[in-house]
C-alpha cells in the first residue's frame, strides 16, 4: 500500500503529465530500446515509428496517477494490456527495466522539476502498478498454458491453406506443427505471430484477430497487406507474410488473447459493423452466433473502400441467405462502376446515423465495431449521439490503444 504522502506527490505530477507525458514515454523508449536492444524482438517496430505506443504508454501513465488511490478503477484496462503482454511475451524480469528507464525519462524530461521526493514517490507507485501487471499477467500464462490444447510462449504452427479474400486480404488456415489439440478461444479474440523476416535484425511480433468460430481444429488469421504510402512505409510483417509465407511454412503462434469478446449470454439484438480489415473478429462473432443456432436478430455491417476491397462478401451473404435472422448491409467509400453496375453496396461514402437508423430495427442491442480509428470514432459518436448505452457499445483498437474522444 502507498502512504497518503505519495499518493499526495503522484496526483501532483498530473497535470505534469498531461503536458510531458509523450515526451517522457517517447524519451523512455529511447533509453530503454539503447540500453536494452533485445527488447526490439518484443515491441512493434512501426507503432513506435509511428508514435502510437509512446501516446498509448503516456495515457496509461496519466491514468494510473490520476486514480493511484483507487487502482481498481483502472483494472480493467491493466488487463486489456496484460492480454497483450501475455500475447507478446512480455515477463515479470522486464518489469524492472521499465521502472528504470521510465524513472530516467521523467528526470531527463522534467530536468529540476523532477526531485528526488517526486523520483522517489514514483518509484515506490510504480513498483505497486508492475506488481499488479506482474500479477494479473502471471494468472493469464498459467490458464492458458492449463487450457486443454493450450501452451506457454510460441509454438509451431502450419500454414495448411491461405486463402486470397480481396485484394489486399488473406486467410492463413494454421494446424499445429505438433499435430496435438489446441486451445478453446472467445469470438473476438486474437493470437500474436512471431516471424524472422530475413535481413531483419530483430523478430517481428504482430496480433491477429481470430477470423473464424472456435471450435474448429485450426486458427485462420487474416490479413491486409499494408502497402506503403505517402505517410507510411509498407508493413513489413503482412507483406512478408503476403508475398513470401506459403502453404506448408511454419509460423509461431502465441495462444488466444484479449478481452473483446461477444457476449453470448445476452438475448438481445447483436449489431456487427466493421471497417476494412477491421472485419475479421466481427466475422468470428457472426459465425459463432449462427454456428450455436441463435435466433438473436443480427446486423451485420462493412464499411470497404469497393467490391475489390471487401473481403469474405459472399460468405457474409450465403449465410443471410440460408438464415433469416441475420441481415447485411455495404458501404463503399469510393464505389467503381463494376459496384455499381452489380448493384454491389446500399450507400456510398461512410456509415452515418441516419443510415444506421434506418437498417437498425432497435436502438436496444449489442453493439460491436472495429475499423481505422477515423471510422471508429464516428461509429462510436453515432452511437453515443443515437442515446445508446455506453454499456452496449463494444470495440477494439487494431494496435495500442486510443481515444474515441
């Protein structure tokens, strides 16, 4: 337990951190990363490149000083994280390296401003914050390594079958290179993909949304290759998997993960909408919803730049043909005139409230999206501004979490 007197000195240090959050988190990683560049086989090369992990760290920062007296507050998100952490590989011994260099960031950052009472207070709050990680985390390993089927760290999978859904899509089919069961998971949930991409100093991790119903005896995985733009270079992990990966190759897989799952005991209507590759856990939760015979009215929505775009379009629609509860509804961004020659997609341009009030039968349902942060924040604000229950809305953050604010 904290003393009223470092709780005192850490809520101090929040409007601190409001302002030099990034910048501390951005300098700790820097440290870090010189100091230990082992820790590069773990963390996503891009996210970092790109600034997501040093703003998603700084806002877990902040969160836990500013409700250091009531940690429980922010349990919730101390698993979402330690789903992740679990998924990567990440141990209770790098605890301590992050605590240092954390530590040396805030000084280096905040210069005088940091004293040693606020270095000291920190200390001892961050040792209390990474004995909770270290614990909710030890927990996740031991049940899914005691999982039938289930294992600790990476294992060897096989590529059975790879699939090209659109043409930026595609489904890995993946067998156990050991030929032995594998793990239940929940509809929603995620594996991480360990590969050596030859040239690459470092191993590359990246997480997957599980694209299928469990219960099936493999994983199926699927993926966009992100091809490089003016913004971004390409992603080095789904084009090496895309151009290179081939039926009969080995991946490693850690076990399933994550804490955005379907509720199933709900009776209510499900609402399914998704942007781009944002679909596969949504198509994970439709096929286990029908795959248990529901007769809960479904809605399911995708947003796609065209018809070439949309991946899994004819599965989607086979299974509104031969199941009356379900319904389907398309929105393209930017149609061609094949689209529209074939009648491909109900609205053109992007998902708006309006439209989703008219192909919604009930404001009163469950609510699930994942997509491109743009298309999660007006799906979220529709939503909110339509009068639904925060308690009903449900998403996923491709990558280190953000805001929809």
């Amino acid at each position: 337990m904290l003393s009223p007197k470092t709780i005192e000195i850490i809520k101090s240090t929040v409007p601190v951190l409001e302002v030099h959050g990034t910048a501390i988190t951005k300098r700790f990683y820097q440290m870090m990363f010189a100091k230990h560049p082992e820790l590069l086989n773990i963390f996503n090369h891009a996210n970092q490149k790109q600034g997501r992990q040093q703003t998603a760290l700084a806002n877990a920062v902040y969160a836990a000083a500013l409700y250091i007296d009531k940690l429980e507050t922010i349990l919730p998100v101390v698993k979402q994280i330690g789903h992740k952490h679990r998924s990567l590989g990440v141990k209770a011994e790098h605890y301590p390296i992050v605590g240092e260099n954390l530590l040396a960031a805030i000084k280096d950052v905040l210069g005088d401003a940091a004293t040693d009472e606020i270095l000291q207070a920190w200390a001892e709050a961050y040792g209390v914050i990474a004995d909770a990680f270290i614990g909710v985390e030890h927990e996740m390993y031991d049940q899914a390594s005691g999982e039938p089927g289930g294992w600790a760290d990476f294992r060897e999978f096989i590529v059975q079958k790879k699939v090209r859904e659109s043409e930026v899509i595609t489904s890995y089919y993946l067998v156990p290179a050991d030929v032995g069961a594998i793990s239940a998971y929940e509809p929603g949930q995620y594996v991480s993909v360990k590969v050596e991409i030859p040239g690459e100093e470092y191993t590359h991790i990246r997480q997957y949304s599980l694209s299928d119903a469990p219960g099936n005896p493999y994983y199926r995985i699927s993926v966009k290759r992100e091809d490089a733009t003016q913004d971004k270079p390409a992603g080095k992990v789904s084009v090496y998997l895309a151009e290179e990966v081939k039926e009969g190759d080995t991946l490693l897989l850690s076990a399933p993960a994550g804490d955005f799952t379907l509720n199933q005991e709900d009776s209510r209507p499900v609402v399914l909408l998704s942007g781009g590759v944002g679909l596969t856990p949504m198509i994970s939760m439709l096929n286990t919803l029908l795959k248990a015979g529901t007769d809960r009215p479904i809605t399911f929505i995708h947003a796609a730049q065209n018809g070439n775009m949309h991946a899994m379009k004819q599965a989607v629609e086979d299974l509104a043909a031969t199941h009356p509860q379900l319904s389907v509804h398309w929105c393209y961004e930017k149609p061609t005139e094949q689209d529209r020659l074939n009648g491909a997609f109900h609205k053109e341009g992007y998902i708006d409230l309006p439209w989703l009030q008219s192909i919604v039968e009930t404001k009163d349902a469950n609510y699930y999206f994942c997509g491109p942060i743009p298309f999660m924040k007006a799906i979220n604000n529709a939503l909110l501004e339509w009068g639904v229950p925060a308690d009903d809305i449900h998403y996923e953050f491709f990558g280190p979490a953000a805001t929809l604010a």
